[in-house]
C-alpha cells in the first residue's frame, strides 16, 4: 500500500508540528489508517510493552 499525497502532507504537517514526538504520532496514524481501532491498539500495545506494560486485548 503506497502513501499518497495526502499522507505524505499529514506526515510532513506531524514532522513540523512535534519535533521529535513525531515519530509516535505517525506510527498510531499509520496503523489507524491500515487496521482502524485494532491497529492502533496493536501499536500503542507494542510501545507499551517497550516499557514493561503488558495490557491484554480485553482489558482496559
């Protein structure tokens, strides 16, 4: 799945925005774009999980 020219505006609108925030931010709307609700949860799990976080998928 290629980016279009509306992703590359979103992604760059992100970079200038939030600096170094950017990265997370880009990751959660590219999941949310390729898995909706599930693909953002699946990520903001692994990132979580980076720090020792480990929530189930029917929890919270």
């Amino acid at each position: 799945m290629g980016m279009g020219e509306l992703d590359e505006l979103i992604i760059r609108f992100l970079k200038d925005r939030l600096g170094q925030d950017a990265e997370l931010a880009i990751r959660l709307y590219m999941a949310y774009k390729e898995g909706g609700k599930k693909g953002v949860l699946k990520a903001i799990n692994e990132e979580l999980s980076k720090v020792g976080v480990e929530v189930g998928e029917n929890e919270g």
